[in-house]
C-alpha cells in the first residue's frame, strides 16, 4: 500500500519534470532560437503611456449657474486592418452608403468606398472618419455596418474630447475666458488654470504607424483626475444688465468698444464685468479692457487731485477760484473747459461738479507747482500707482511720473495736466479700485472675481475679501470727497441725470481727448467717455465703472455715452435689491422630502438622498433618473433615453439637461434659472432637431 | 522575531524552508523591478511603496506559516470536513453577489475586518484538505467505487462546478490536482479516466448554463483567449508578443536585476507575468533557477510522503504541494505561451493581496506535516530502508496518535 504511494508520487513527479523541460524548452526557443526576430519586434512594437485629459472643471456665477462647462465630444477613426478581409469585402459597400448619407453628403458613396479600400490597401489603422462628433451622433455611427461589430472585429476607434460651452454665450466671456489647443488660456481660464485643469492620466498606447497611436486595450491605464470646480462671485443677472446697456451704448454711440465693472464695496467682490468690442458689423466680448486698457483717465481723476489738495490741508470746497471764463494757458499750452463760463468765481465743489478743468488744473499748479513731490506722494498713498492684483492675467502697471524725472519726460505741463486726468494711465479697473475704496470709508479692497474653489461640490478653499491699503486718506478728506462726488448730480452739475427720487448716486463723469497729442487735432479728436461712482450714495453697496472708447455719434461726453449705461447698472442693481429683500421670507419654509422633485445621474441622486438620510422607493435601473414625489415618499425612476424620444429633464440642473438634450440634437433656449420647472416638448415625444424651450425655477 | 528564527522554533525541513525563503527573495527583487513603472505613475517616481507593501505581505505570510507549522497537522483533519462545509456556501455568495471586477464575480469582502480575498483562493485549500482526509480514510478499500471512488469524486465536481462559472483556470487547475492526488491516493486508473469523464461533463454543464444565462459565465472570455491562442497572428496578443520579447531580451544570462525594459510595456507584470521580467533580469539561468526551485520543493515533499507513518499526513503535504506547484508551472507556461492566458500568479513570487496569505497557510500546513516527520526521526533514528519497511508492514507506531478513528 505504502510502496503504492510511493511510486505514484515518482509518476507525478516526473510529469512535472516532463512539464518543466517543455516550459525550459520553450524559454529557450523563445529566448534564444527566436530571440533574434523577437528582440527586433520589440523596437517595432513600440509602446509609450499617451497622456488622458481629464474633464475640465467648470466655472459657476454666484448663485451656483454654470457659466463655462465641458461637453463630451468624440472623435471617430477607423483601423481598417482590424476588419477581416470577408467582411470588409462584404460590408463596404453599405457602410460608404451611411457614411455618406449620415455623415457627409458632401462625399459621394463611391468616394467613400474608394477611400475605404485605398487605406485598407495603405495600411492605415488610424483613418479619421469625423471629428467633433455628438454623443447621439456616435451612437448613430455605432449601428453602422462593421462599425457595430465594435472595435476588435469592426475596427471603430472612439476618442473622447471635450468642448468648452459656455451657456450664456458672450454673457462676460472674455472674462471667462477660452482655451485653445496649444495656446495659454486666457481669462479666468487662464489664471486658474491649475485649478480647472485637474490631472492627467495615463493610457498605454502603442505605435501603429509614423505619428499615429492605438491604445492598447483597457490595460495600464491611469484614470485622470477632474478639475475643480470655481464659483465666481458674478451676478449673472447683473452682468446680463451690464452687458445689454454696455452693448446699447456702444451701438448707439457707434464706438470702437466699451467695458463697465460692477464691484461690491465691502468686499472688492466683481459682480459683473462685460468688455465688447466692436469689428466691423459684430460687437462681442475680445478684449479685456477693464484690466489690461490703461489710458489716460480724464476728468474722472480730478477725485484724486481734489482728495490730495484737501488731505494736504491746502483748499476748502468753498474756495472759490478764477476759471478764466473757462479758457486759460498754462505753460505755454491752453487748457479749455468744455463751455464757456460767465459770471461770478465758482467755488471748488462747483468746478469739480462742473467738471472745470481750467479750475482743477490752476488750483493744482498754484500749490504744486514747486512742490511736485508732495502731489505725487498723495496719489502713492491713494493707491493710485500700484495694480489692483485682480485674478486676471495682463493687468498693466499704472503710469505716474515721478516728480521733475525729466527722463520721464516731466515739465511744466505736469502737474496741470495730471490733475485734470491726463500725463498718467490707468486701467478702468484701478481706478475703480479707487472710487470703491472712498465708498468704502478709505478701505481699498482687492478686486476679486473668485469666490470658491470646489471638488465634489464641497469647497475646497475660499477666498476672503482682501485689503489693499486700509485707509487712503483722512477721514474729513474722506467726508469731502463723498460731497464732491454727490455734488456733480446737483443742479448744474455733470450728472444731473442721475438724479432720482429713490436712491442717490455719487460720482463722477469723465470726457477724455485721446489724439490730443497726435499731430493735427482737426482731423478729428477722439475721444474716451467714462463714469466712474458708486450708489446708493449714503450706504454704497456697488461700486462701478463705465468706459466707453472713441464714441463717434450721438455725443461723446461721459455723461451722454457712458453716464446711461451706469444708470441703467444702478437701478437694476437698487431694484433687485429691493425685491430680494422682500422674497427673502418663503425660502426658509422647507419643502417635506416627499415633494423633492430632482433629476440627474441616478447614482448621485442616490448618494444624495442617502447621504441626507430621505426615504425614497427605488424604482430606477437606468442611468439617469428623476426623483418624483409621491403621496408617501419620494419615488426615484429611470428616464428613458431611448434613440429618438424626447427624456425627462423636469427637476434636473441645466447641465444635465442640457448635456441629455443636446447629446440628442436638440436646440435648447433657456427661461430663469434654477432647476428644470419645465419642458416645452414633452417627454416620450419624438426629435426631429426641434428646439425646446426649458423653464427653469 | 530574533527568537522564533531559532532552530527551536523553526522546526521541520530545513531544505524546505531554505527554498520558500529564496522564492520569497526572489518575489521581492522581481516586484521590486517589475512595479517600477507602476510606482512612477501612482506614486510619483516613489518606487519603494509597492517593494514594502510586498514586504508586509511576506512578514505576514511567514507569521502565516509559523503559526500554522506549530499545530499538531493532526488538526486539520478534524479541521477539514468544517472548513469544506463552509466553503460551498461562500462560493454560492460569490457568485451571486460578489464583487464584479473584469466581468467576473471572484471576490467577497469580509464584513467587520473589511479584508476582501478570492473565495476560491480558499475553496482550494478546504477541498484539498477533505480530500486528503477522505482518500486517507478510505485507504483499506480504495479501490471500490462506491464506497470510495463517488464520495471521493462528488465533493471535486461540486467545488470545481462552483468556481467555474467566474473562474475557469482557476477550476480547471484544482480538477487537475484533485485528480493528480486521487492518483497519487491510490484510486484506480479506470476511475481515473472516468474522472476525467466527469470533468468533461461538468464543462459542458457549464456551458450550458451560459447558453441559457449568459451572463453568468464568461464562455466568451474563455473563446476569446483561446481562439486568440490557437490563431496565434503576429505570434500571440499583445501580452504574449510583449512577454515573448522579454523572454529574448533576457536570452542566456539576464540584463541583470532591475534592468528590464519590458516591464514599462507588460500588463501585470509584477503578478502574471512575473517570470518573463524574471526571464528578462536573469535569463535562461534564472528561469531554470526559479523551476527547479518548485521541482525540489515537490522533491523533498516526496520525501515526507516516503516517510509518512500514516496515509493523511502524506496525502495533505502532497496535496497542497501539488497545488502551488501546479499553479506555479501553470504561471510559467501562460509567460511562455504554452498555454492560452489567464490570470494565475507564481506563488510565493508575485506580487499578490490576501492570496499570498492561503499560500502561506498551505505551506504552514506542510511544514506542520514535515516538522512531525522530523519529531519521529529523532526519537526513532532508524535507518531509512528499515522505517520503510516498518511502513510497509505498517505497523502502528506507539508514538504516532491513531489517525483512522476519526
């Protein structure tokens, strides 16, 4: 019995000695009698990790709107040595048949048959068939002949892209921003691209062909990392009011272009800011000429000359000073209000209200002139001549010349002709800065266009408000300047049309020359109209800015093109803040979990609801679903994304919406905001490219 | 750890333990390797996380083994019929409700300790075991079929049948060690073939059931990688050209130890196909290195079959033997495409999760078997031929504890 076993173990034994001879064998064959033409291959077989983009992340208004989003797109290649011979023979015919009816009519089907072989003959395991293809496009493509077979059998290759979209269109797209393939974002894009970008992965490929690279099935692949979601502190309703009556303005006044910048005084926070251009015929959103413009300001910087005047302790705003009947010569160069004045001196609250620029210039040069150095330093201490570090790329330095420098080409003209805005640049964002920081009771914060960053729709970091300089001036300085700057909507002053019954504005208009230097100033001045202020005036709660470049009909002063578009900022801004105030009360009244009514990608909504601990029946099996409310508790059902039938997107949030309604060819136009109230198309009904109308709320 | 490494504490085969301590050794300079590029991706070029948490893992193995090799093996055989019971409930879990990876339900998780393992990872170990104890049991009349061939053979469809659905090499390597121990066990060569009878029909069975349920079983998986094996275009799929190359990189002597190329571009290389980067670093040298090394394991276990007093120490030390050895060279022919491709790992060696843990228990159980072998020879240092022969006239001992009233 014993010996039985024992022998029987040596019978094993040796199969296994049988097997590793053949497994040795083979190591040699392999190794050594091949080793040769495997050792070649391995150079031919070239393989290398290709980098994966990873989704992008989006970026959000205020209230949590998707102001820039990424839509998937694809592209469509076909390896024309993975079908094998019969197949292809058998297939062509009516696969060019779809190609060119579904894809490209512009192709003939012959053509397409004959590209098909000729590749197949070349080779080619990598033909582009189209690119930027839809998802319902691609699924389209997906029944064709071969195409259904799949990658290995049909040779279909399907590489993921993505497509910045952006909702609102031009709605502050140049703040925004946009990414293009091989050049640096720009705008918000650019400045937080580490964090929009997220990380790359990784996807083993291997080399086909010169320049052209198939993954190698799923393995060796390293999932990339999202990125980040940012939540801006812009107003989308505001920035849409701002970019209408910019767009009006620069329309009417058929200017080169214009920008206006709404801030929040406590905080810097922008809320709106629109820049158009026009070219040719088209006005749209190119250049940022808020951050990156800096021109000289005109007479919305005579704030400044009058806040150093009075912190030096030199004027009262009851001096009254000699105009000259509005024409004067200074250093040899004349200086012109824009009429004619008569009558008795006006005081200096006049000749700021009035916009005087022989009273403003005079009084600067009868006190600086000798003493350029202690002007200069005030406009230091005003903040004047640093950036505003707006978190944006391109913003230039001021441009303020150091006192008698004469390499700066410094004169006798100086100091009359900065004081009235000229000789020096700023962007209309720095200057803002300035007029924010004197709503702000001398505190100047820092411009500041993001609030938050998120990850999973959790902040990850925020960002507080941040003070530039805590107190430019004095306070009775402060006091005096708000005078001024209410001043100019008095009886006779610059902004007399501001004026209104419900709220009080404080600010200050301002008409520039911008060719005066240019040679022959009769070809045509051109000229820069601008409105810088803040409002209410006794609680401000906006700051802003308006500029309008080289108006060129229907008036050209600060008051006739830029002055309306603050206008139209200002009521809007003082009237939904009015309504919001008195809405504010039914928002607290929580709905009961039973009546939730949400839609959107079923294992997040479960997690959801999961998470926040609400009863619900699960009925879904699909991928999205909608979450509907029933008598007893809340009911979660699967949408039906079937080829051709319009989905239910009532309750989901507009990126689901539209990401499922345009992924099905479907035009979409939007109404309010919030989440999907409901669809103009009802769901079930069949798409044929209609467009369909969503209500949000 | 100092003091258990003594000669006290150690017991059993030394030859045994020396060669589990170089394949261990082995294991670790070829994951070291072979997880290079693996390493640089995921943790940023930080190449020694895979290298330590591979040394954890051959920490806890060898407290594995230590714990397991200090039992009585006597212990197991009452161990066995439990363990066995329990692992058809586990498969049936599995299959219903475990965790999906790759098409294929193979893992489960542990609930409060939240450890997940291949539930066949332990089936094998558990069926081995029983059918150690029922052939040894069974040895007086082991040659009648119903009494021994059908209680025998039942258990080995039923557990293969149940891992085959997600599993099939998995599978078909415990049927063909099953079969090889029933061999070994003295069951007769006819029911041996009829065995083989049996394993053909429970295939089809399971082929069948794909028929009706296609998504229950991976038969298409399973033509896939055989079609793609025997059609053999550009000389094998992408894994096999890339191991192929390797093989040649390495030819006589190995690029030497760290230097693989091929490891950047072979898809787990640091598991299932880890003795092609072997073959790449050590050449033809290390690859007979590494196969000689599982030989003379099964050599010296030989030797514990020759001196086993009793037919279930034999057959248990056999029997797990046979399995690690047989997934061994399996590992070894998919590298060298002797056989189509499944997801094996060369125990011991690659780089591996809780599997490595049922390894260690095995080879635990083993050198428990060994160590009492050795405990005989001390007090009775007979010469060998004579303890054969006392074996064969088979005797009882009066050291040895009665194996058969259990």
């Amino acid at each position: 019995m014993k010996d039985e076993i024992i022998i029987r173990t040596y019978v094993v034994f040796l199969l296994f000695v049988l097997a590793g001879f053949l497994i040795l064998g083979r190591v040699v064959q392999i190794g050594i009698v091949e080793g040769e033409s495997w050792r070649g291959r391995g150079d031919s077989l070239y393989v290398r990790h290709q980098p994966i983009e990873p989704e992008r992340g989006n970026i959000l208004s205020s209230d949590g709107r998707m102001l820039v989003t990424s839509l998937p797109l694809f592209e469509v290649r076909m390896d024309l040595l993975a079908v094998p011979k019969d197949k292809f023979v058998k297939n062509i015919d009516s696969l060019a048949l779809c190609l060119s009816r579904h894809l490209n009519p512009v192709i003939s089907e012959r053509a397409y048959r004959d590209l098909l072989w000729r590749e197949r003959q070349a080779g080619n395991r990598y033909l582009l068939i189209k690119e930027e293809v839809t998802y319902s496009q691609l699924e389209k493509i997906k029944t064709f002949p071969l195409f259904r077979l799949g990658g290995n059998k049909g040779g279909l290759i399907v590489v993921r892209k993505s497509k910045r979209e952006r909702p609102y269109r031009m709605l502050a797209a140049r703040t925004l921003g946009s990414v293009r393939e091989g050049a640096k974002p720009v705008g918000l894009e650019g400045y937080y691209d580490d964090v929009l970008g997220g990380e790359k992965g990784s996807r083993l490929v291997q080399k086909v062909a010169r320049d052209i690279w198939v993954p190698v099935d799923d393995i060796g692949d390293f999932e990339p990392k999202r990125g980040k979601d940012i939540i801006t502190h812009i107003d989308i309703d505001l920035q849409d009011i701002t970019e209408q009556a910019l767009y009006k303005s620069v329309a009417h006044h058929q200017a080169l272009g214009g920008t206006a910048v709404v801030m929040e005084v406590k905080t810097g926070a922008i809320k709106a800011m629109a820049n158009l251009v026009r070219s040719g015929d088209d006005i749209g959103e190119y250049l940022n000429y808020a951050v990156g413009a800096a021109t000289e300001p005109g007479s919305t910087f005579k704030l400044a000359t009058m806040m150093a005047l009075l912190e030096d302790g030199y004027i009262r705003l009851d001096d009254r000073v000699d105009i000259h009947g509005g024409e004067v010569e200074l250093c040899g160069k004349k200086i012109r209000d824009s009429e004619k004045r008569k009558g008795s001196l006006p005081t200096l609250k006049q000749v700021f209200a009035q916009s005087s620029n022989v009273g403003v210039a005079v009084t600067a040069q009868k006190y600086y002139e000798k003493n350029a150095k202690k002007f200069v330093k005030r406009l230091e201490q005003f903040g004047l001549n640093e950036r505003s570090r707006i978190d944006l790329e391109g913003e230039p330095a001021p441009y303020i010349k150091e006192a008698y420098n004469v390499e700066q080409k410094w004169s006798c003209t100086s100091i009359p002709w900065m004081a009235h805005g000229y000789e020096l640049t700023l962007t209309p964002l720095q200057l803002l800065t300035f007029y924010n920081a004197v709503a702000n009771k001398g505190r100047m914060m820092k411009p500041q266009l993001v609030h938050q960053i998120l990850e999973y729709s959790e902040p990850v970091k925020t960002y507080k408000p941040q003070v530039l300089k805590n107190q430019i001036c004095s306070h009775s300085t402060l006091q005096q300047a708000m005078e001024l700057l209410k001043s100019t909507t008095d009886s006779g002053g610059t902004a007399y049309a501001l004026r209104n019954r419900l709220y009080k504005v404080a600010g200050k208009t301002g008409t520039a020359v911008t060719n005066y230097y240019k040679g022959d100033i009769n070809q045509g001045k051109k000229y820069q109209a601008s409105f810088a202020g803040f409002f209410p005036a006794d609680d401000p709660v906006y700051s802003c800015i308006v500029v309008i470049y080289e108006p060129s009909a229907n008036g050209y002063y600060g008051a006739s093109a830029a002055m309306p578009v603050f206008r139209e900022i200002a009521d809007y801004s003082v009237a939904s803040r009015f309504i919001a105030t008195e809405d504010q009360a039914p928002v607290n009244t929580a709905p009961l979990p039973a009546r939730i009514r949400a839609g959107g990608y079923a294992t997040d909504i479960r997690t959801l609801l999961h998470f926040s601990g609400v009863r619900f029946e699960n009925r879904c099996l699909n991928e999205w679903a909608s979450l509907s409310p029933t008598e007893s508790q809340p009911e979660l059902t699967g949408i039906n994304l079937q080829q051709d039938l319009v989905p239910d997107v009532r309750g989901m949030g507009l990126r689901d919406a539209l990401f499922l309604l345009e992924n099905k060819g479907l035009k979409v136009r939007l109404q309010g905001h919030g989440r999907v109230r409901s669809q103009s198309i009802a769901p079930g009904s069949k798409i044929q490219g209609q467009t369909i109308e969503l209500t949000m709320g | 750890m100092l003091q258990i490494t003594t000669k006290k504490e150690w017991k059993g085969d030394k030859v045994m333990w020396l060669i589990i301590g170089i394949l261990i050794g082995f294991g670790l300079l070829a994951v070291y390797s072979a997880t290079g590029s693996m390493a640089y991706l995921r943790y940023k070029g930080n190449t020694e996380v895979y290298l330590l948490k591979q040394l954890v893992m051959a920490g806890i193995g060898l407290l594995c083994m230590y714990a397991c090799h200090r039992q009585n093996y006597l212990i197991y055989n009452k161990l066995a019929p439990v363990l066995f019971l329990l692992a058809i409930p586990l498969l049936l879990y599995t299959l219903a409700f475990g965790v999906e990876t790759n098409d294929a339900k193979r893992w489960i998780t542990l609930p409060v300790i939240n450890l997940s393992f291949q539930t066949s990872d332990y089936a094998r170990l558990a069926l081995i075991m029983y059918l150690a104890r029922s052939l040894s049991n069974k040895q007086e009349y082991i040659k009648d079929f119903k009494s021994a061939f059908i209680p025998v053979m039942v258990p080995v469809l039923l557990i293969c049948g149940l891992i085959a659905p997600a599993n099939l090499s998995t599978a078909l390597l415990l049927f063909a060690t099953s079969v090889m121990l029933m061999f070994v066990g003295r069951v007769s060569f006819k029911y041996i073939f009829m065995m083989a009878f049996f394993g053909i029909l429970l295939f089809g069975t399971v082929v069948l059931i794909w028929w009706f349920f296609p998504d229950a079983v991976r038969v298409d998986t399973w033509i896939s990688r055989i079609t793609d094996f025997i059609s053999n275009e550009n000389g094998g799929g992408y894994q096999v050209q890339q191991s192929k190359i390797a093989i040649a990189n390495g030819s006589w002597l190995g690029l030497g130890p760290g230097n693989s190329t091929q490891r950047n571009f072979l898809p787990a290389a640091y598991a299932d196909y880890i003795y092609a980067i072997i073959c790449e670093e050590y050449g033809l040298i290390g690859a007979t290195g590494i196969l000689l090394l599982y030989l003379w394991l099964l050599f010296r276990v030989s030797r514990i079959v020759m001196k086993s007093p009793k037919a279930f120490g034999a057959i248990l030390a056999m029997g797990l033997t046979l399995n690690l050895v047989v997934q061994a060279f399996a590992n070894m022919a998919v590298s060298v495409n002797l056989v189509p491709v499944t997801g094996l790992t060369l125990p011991l060696v690659s780089m591996g999760g809780t599997s490595v843990l049922f390894t260690s228990v095995a080879f635990g159980i083993i050198m428990s078997v060994s160590k009492f072998i050795e405990s005989i020879q001390e007090e009775q240092p007979a010469p060998e031929n004579e303890l054969m022969k006392m074996a064969n006239t088979s005797p009882k001992p009066k050291t040895v504890e009665d194996e058969s009233d259990h």
